[in-house]
C-alpha cells in the first residue's frame, strides 16, 4: 500500500490539514538512506498544543544537528483524522517523511501531564505496536519517554522501555549512540535494555521488581541484573554552553504559544511546596544575557516572529534581567518585535522593570498569590504579603491598567472556609484599591477575575504525603465560595475548573505500577486527549477503575505516612527525601522556608551540580 | 512607497495552508526576507498585505496574488528573490511587477480539476460528467451571507477541457470570480454528485489562471 497517496486522499477531507501535512519553513528532511537512527519524537496532543513546546523544539533540533540521525515529529492526530485513518488502515507516520514510526528504530514521548497518558497508549497503537513492553519483542523500535512526569513514570511502567529522568541535552545524544552501536552489533532488546540502565538519566523499569504489603503500600522496589537501586536524573551543569537551536519549525496553523523563545533559567530558588516544576527542576541555573540574546536575535531572523517570550519558571528571579531587557529592547523594538515576559512574580516588579515591561506589553496583568490567606500562603510557602500584591496592583493601575487576573488553589492542606474567604476579600481588596486611586484609569471600570484551580499533590514535592480534597468537599468550598462572593461587589469573576480532572490527576501522579492496568483499559474504553474537555469523558475512566478493581481514592485521598515507601522513592532527582518531609513538617506549622538566594535549605539538588548553587 | 504585486505558485504541501494562515506566513516570510514594506499603524501594527482571490484549502494553485506597498527602493528581481529565499516549500514567487489592474476586476479563474469517482467504472463516469456539464441549465444551491438561494450556473460555468483517463478524469474549468459572483469547483462537484448520485474517491484542483473583464490575464 502506498501510505504517502492514502495520506493526501483524506487530507482534504479533515479539519486544519495543515497539522499533518509537513513542509513547514526549518522541518527538517534527510535522506533516509544517510542516517543511522530514525527518530520519531511524540507529542501526546494536538499539534497546536505540541508545536508550542520548548522542550521539544530544542530536542528536535539538537538531534538533527547530528549527521546520523533523523529526527521527525508525531503529534496525536484529532478525531476526525484518527477515524479516516483507522478506516484506511493508515498507520502514524512521522510528518516529515510520512513514514510509518513502527519502521524508525527509536520513539520517544515527552510526558507534560499526566492527562496525556491515554494518548501515548493510543499513538503506539495507530503506529500498529502492540502497546506493553513486553509485548514488543523486537528491540526497535524502542520506545522511550521523558519530561515532568517521568519524575513518578509508574503508571505507564509496563508500555514504556526507557524513561528518561531530567534533561534531555547530554542524556539523549548518549542514548542514540547506543542505539545505534546496538543496531550495529545486532544485540536483544533485553542486552540493550540493561546497557542502558547503567547510563544516568535513564531508568529500566522492567529491571525492577516491586512488592506490596497487605494494606496496598509498597514492601520493596528491587532492581535486578546490576540495574543501579537508585537511577539519577541528568541535569545541565554549563547553562551558556547547553545547545540551544537557532531556528524553529515555523508552523503554519497557529499554535497555542506560536512565538520565539529563549530559555533565561533552568529551576526556581522559590520553594512553593504545592508546586512540582519548583523542585524537580533544581538546582536553580541561569544563562548569561549574552548568550540569551544572541539566541533570540538569530530565532527572530530565522522564524520571522513578531513575538518572543523570556521563558523559564520564574523569570522575574532572573538575577540580570534589567541587563538583558537593555540588550533586547533595542533591536527588539526596531523591528517591531514583541517582548513578551511570562511567569512573572507579583513581587519581582521594580519600578524600572515595570516602565521597561509597559513598554512591551499592554493587556492584563496576572498574578498567582495561590492562597487567599497570609496564613495559607506561609503553609504552601508562597512568599508573598497583601501589601506586596495591593502596592505590584497600585502601580500597574497608575500605569494604566485596569483588568487583573488572580490565580488561586482550592482544596490546600490545613485549608479552612477562612481561607476560602480570604480570596473573594483579597479580589475585593484590589477592586477597592482601584477605585481609591485618583490617578486611576479615566473612564473605565475595573476587572479582576479569580482564576481557580484545585490543588493536585504531586512526587517530589512537601505536599506528596498530602491527600487531595474529595469532589464533595471541593464541591462544598467552591459553594462556599460562590455565596460569599455574591455577598461582595459585581467586579469579581470567578473561573472555576472541573474538579474530575483534578482527582484523576492526583491518582495518576502519584500512582504506582497496579495502575497499568487501569490506564490501559481506560485507553480500551476510549479515552483519549484527556486533556480537553470535548473528549474527556468521565465514565470512561470510572469503569476502567472498576473493572480493574482499583480504588482511586487509595492514591489520591489518602495520607501517606512519612516512612512509606512511595511509588518514586527509587528514583534520585537530587532534592531528599528528608527535606521534603522537614518541609510537610513546617508547612504544618505555618512555618516559612527562605528562598535559595537568601539561604540555602539544603534540599540535595546541589549534589547533581557538584558545588554550592548560587 | 511604492504598490507592488507579488505573483506565486502554492503547492504540495503548501496546499494545505488556508487562506487566514498564508497571510500570517507571508508576514513572516517577508520579515525573514528583510524586505521592508509599510506596516499598519496603531495598537498592534502589522504588514499590509492583500489577497487577491481567497483560494480553498486544498486548492494548488500556478497564479496567486499578494500585493504590498515597498518601502525602499529594491530592484523587484531582488524582492523576488529575497522572497524566494525566505518561503516555505511549496511557495514560489515568479515575479513581482507594478500592479495594473485592481482585483475587483477579476471576472473569470481556470481550474484544472483531476478527479476519480467511487465505485463506477472511469468511463462511465467521465461521461456522465460530461452530460452533466453540457446541459441546457444547471440549477445549484449557493450558500452566501445572505442564507442559500437557488441560481443556474450556467452562464458561471465554461468547460474548456476534457479527457477522460485509465482512472482518473481531467477538466479543465473557466467560472465566475470576483466579488459579484465567485463559482467554487468543489461547487459545481457537489451539484454534479447530487444530480448524478455520484460519490468521489478524490479530487485534487489546481487554479491555473485569472481573467480580468477585459479578458486579459491578472494572473
Ligand atoms: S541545594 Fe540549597 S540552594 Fe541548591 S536548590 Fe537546594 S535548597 Fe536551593
């Protein structure tokens, strides 16, 4: 059959063919015959959503750089695509070569969220793999993930061979070597398998044996054939030397984030206890703004954007961020390029930083206090007071602006109705504020909006002992919520999103290998981008937790005990174990923890740098 | 400033750039080519460049249209070729000149449509195109604004070209463009299918020119 024909008879027949087609300006095409390694590199979402990924594009590139290797993009086709290509038996292929990924000798999926679990098992099998590991008897194509939550991979542990821990930059390039002197030598994908255990950055789980104890919780995690008992993620120790592409693949649907992007930072000195990016990412790392800008001039040149965004955690904890606004706004204002700074800190604004960001950036502002309460946010260690968010709001409004975006959890641990009070006071605050300034905006009213999340605990976080809040109870809050701001002024919005994704989030995150089983019989039911709600489909996943007798509330609801042995105790990303449980420890005595600029609290990450980190 | 129009070929997989994309990748290209041309003015400026005649996604086409107003004093080769340098595969400036007419006087695009029926036998079908193309009238229901109403086709619709192949059947179309009245091949398909109780395996077009009232070419 002839899959490149079959192809363009259903592209015109789909919405936004364009996801599928290829031949954007920067992709990258080889010749086939001249390379070693074929390398399909998947997103398990739209292409919208995977196009605007950093760490994708930098992968992408990187592996292209190298003369043997190709490395071609997959992204998890839309309903309507996936339907045609069912029916035409027309198995995923890569984009650049619409070639069938089941023929490349490496697949690797990047893990963002755990909502995307469904959608790996569905893109093996539209690839035409059978989706267990074991299953795949050939050693290629292997498949392999990494990202976020590879932290805690468990849940996917029987359908993934290789998982890679931490960053991909130097890890990577050591995996295709080793495929491809495997390839060479002809080796089982069992001796490829125990090779690559022994590199750091990379863990084999089907070299591990877990046991459990009659109450469910796990006896022991044992490695087996000289597997490492702890395998360690990779990190970047040279920032300024890391590769970093020059250009990106320029798509021609608009993508969620379709911008340049220079990366400033890698880690948060920060410390929010509720927050997983801020310890799985340490130690905190910076570039220097030399290397920023030439890195964002030449993507400018190269992509032709109109926009580029400052990316990292926290870019406002950039110790030189004054330094590099000075080099980029010059060149970036001549060519009417957008500087766009994301991911602000509400207490990072100094009054030139704001002038120099008001000059770049005129919508709305948004700032995360998470907590309502002082007391609340010195329990999740979100350092920040009323005064500082009233006096960031009082400058922002002196300089024009008159809608604010406030980012709030629900369902915290030590949470009380105060505290969910405490959020509609904090909106009400700084509508107040508002109309107290005469200096304020003339003629226009103001607009906050309370944007609200529910708390999910997460691995290698303070909060990962925590039990989540049951629907019900976060059902009761956010009632709680809706009567008391209605008792308050019409200026407060509030957004409130779905508690379901929530819970399942938090069994997924914090599951361990029973739920395989769930995952894939959810996958059987028809799950699929999870992530989105026109395809969510609660049900779905509550039959498959019953059919597998599985009780989510076991992984999600339930406080687990310092001295358990949870489901990624094996796995070292440097911060310890001991600190995050000194940390539950604070937190449960409303007790604060400097930020690694002022003090260090000696988390561990320091260990993967081999010195002091700042 | 000085208006220039951009004449370009949209191929392979640049087919499947819709009209609302083409305009942001032109954008880009003409950044990318560092050929400065006059911006919009005011909260958000951007390029100012028009469209002559939207083309379907899926459409190739041989003779597009993008105009511009230059604002130094590049040799139009030159524009041409920085352009070429910048685009994407599948989109390919053949020359940039003065423009001469405006594009409200487009009046009539070629198509040359390859298409394949499902089910029946080549022949057979080519035929019944073919009757169906030469009747007397060709009532269609036309989707616009205003809600459909119902119009005959037949003064819209020139059959230029024919030959019916092995498996597929080619035609080469003249119909209605322009602002007062724009006749869509897939439209003249739909209302062929429905009439004929016809199904299409596929159908690939191609826009191969564009006539102005005059009957000279615009592009
Ligand atoms: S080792 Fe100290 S400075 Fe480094 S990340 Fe951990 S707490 Fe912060």
């Amino acid at each position: 059959m002839n899959w490149k024909l079959e192809v363009e008879k259903i592209l015109p027949r789909v919405q936004k063919p364009a996801r599928y087609a290829g031949g954007e300006l920067n992709s990258v095409v080889k010749d086939p015959a001249g390379v070693s390694l074929r390398f399909a590199f998947c997103f398990p979402d739209l292409y919208e959503v995977g196009m605007s990924h950093l760490g994708m594009k930098i992968l992408y590139a990187q592996a292209n750089e190298r003369p043997d290797t190709w490395c071609e993009r997959v992204f998890a086709p839309d309903a309507d695509m996936e339907a045609l290509m069912r029916e035409r038996g027309i198995p995923l292929f890569g984009l650049e070569s619409r070639d069938p990924i089941r023929e490349f000798d490496l697949i690797g999926f990047t893990l963002q969220y755990e909502m995307s679990f469904t959608t790996v098992l569905n893109m093996l099998d539209l690839a035409g793999l059978p989706v267990r590991s074991a299953q795949r008897g050939a050693a290629f194509p292997l498949v392999v993930a990494g990202g976020p939550c590879t932290c805690n991979p468990e849940p996917l542990a029987d359908f993934v061979d290789i998982f890679v821990l931490g960053e991909g930059e130097e890890v990577n390039p050591e995996l295709y070597d080793l495929i491809i002197a495997a390839k060479k030598e002809g080796i089982s994908k069992g001796e490829l398998l125990r090779r690559a255990s022994l590199i750091q950055g990379l863990y084999v789980p089907s070299l591990y044996d877990v046991s459990y104890k009659e109450d469910g919780t796990i006896a022991a995690v044992t490695a087996r054939e000289g597997a490492p008992a702890r395998p360690a993620k990779r990190i970047i120790r040279d920032m300024d030397g890391v590769f970093y592409p020059q250009n990106f693949v320029v798509p021609f649907v608009e993508a969620v984030h379709d911008r340049a992007m220079v990366e400033v930072l890698r880690g948060c000195i920060r410390g929010c206890r509720f927050c997983q990016a801020g310890f799985i990412y340490r130690p905190f790392r910076e570039k220097s703004p030399q290397v920023i800008d030439r890195d964002g001039r030449s993507l400018c040149e190269t992509t032709g954007y109109d926009e580029i965004s400052l990316s990292s955690l926290s870019t406002s904890d950039y110790s030189r961020l004054e330094e590099l606004l000075d080099k980029m706004l010059p060149w970036s204002e001549k060519g009417s390029i957008n500087l766009s700074l994301p991911s602000l800190r509400i207490d990072g604004f100094s009054p030139k930083l704001l002038e120099q960001i008001a000059k770049v950036r005129k919508s709305g502002l948004t700032f995360a206090p998470e907590a309502g309460t002082q007391r609340m946010r010195d329990v999740i260690n979100k350092n920040i007071t009323e005064e500082e968010i009233l006096s960031t709001c009082r400058t922002a409004f002196e300089g024009g602006y008159c809608a604010v975006k406030l980012y709030f959890m629900i369902g915290l641990p030590t949470e009380t109705e105060k505290d969910i009070e405490g959020i509609v006071d904090l909106a009400q605050k700084v509508v107040d504020l508002f109309y107290s300034l005469p200096d304020r905006p003339r003629g226009k009213g103001v607009a906050v909006t309370v944007s609200l999340a529910s708390f999910v605990p997460k691995p290698f976080t303070p909060f990962q002992y925590e039990p989540q809040d049951t629907e019900e109870m976060l059902r009761e809050k956010q009632h709680h919520m809706i009567s008391y701001v209605a008792s308050k002024s019409k200026k407060i919005r509030i957004n409130y999103h779905e508690s379901k994704t929530s819970h399942l989030e938090a069994v997924l995150a914090r599951g361990d290998r029973r739920l395989c089983a769930v995952v894939e019989q959810a996958w059987k039911n028809g799950c699929r981008l999870d992530g989105w709600s026109e395809h969510f489909d609660h049900q779905r996943w509550v039959d498959a937790f019953a059919a597998c007798h599985v009780d989510g509330g076991f992984y999600a609801n339930r406080t687990r005990p310092y001295d358990e042995i949870l489901p990624w105790d094996h796995l070292d990303y440097g911060v310890t174990k001991s600190f995050l449980t000194r940390e539950n420890q604070k937190a449960h005595c409303d007790a604060t923890t400097p930020n690694c600029r002022l003090q260090c609290s000696g988390c561990g990450a320091n260990k993967l740098l081999g010195r002091a980190c700042l | 400033m000085r208006p220039v129009r951009v004449f370009y070929t949209k191929k392979d997989t640049a087919k499947y750039i819709s009209h609302l994309d083409i305009n942001r990748c032109f954008q880009r290209a003409i950044r990318r080519a560092g050929v400065s041309i006059w911006y919009t003015e005011g909260f958000n400026p951007h390029a100012y460049i028009t469209f002559a005649l939207p083309l379907s996604l899926g459409y190739e086409s041989e003779c597009e249209t993008m105009d511009m107003r230059l604002l130094d004093e590049m040799p139009l080769e030159e524009v041409k070729e920085r352009l070429n340098r910048a685009l994407p595969e599948g989109l390919r400036v053949y020359r940039v000149a003065e423009p001469v007419e405006k594009p409200d006087a487009i009046l009539w695009a070629d198509y040359r449509v390859v298409l394949a029926a499902k089910g029946a036998e080549p022949g057979q079908a080519a035929e019944k195109l073919r009757e169906y193309l030469s009747r007397e009238t060709l009532p269609v229901i036309k989707r616009t604004k205003r809600g459909e109403k119902e119009i005959d086709l037949r003064p819209y619709l020139q059959l230029l070209e024919f030959s019916a192949g092995e498996e597929e059947t080619e035609l080469l179309l003249r119909l209605a463009a322009g602002g007062e009245m724009n006749v869509n091949p897939t439209l003249v398909l739909d209302s062929f299918c429905g009439a004929c109780g016809m199904e299409l395996e596929y159908v690939k077009v191609a826009r191969t020119a564009v006539w102005d009232k005059k009957g000279e070419k615009f592009a």
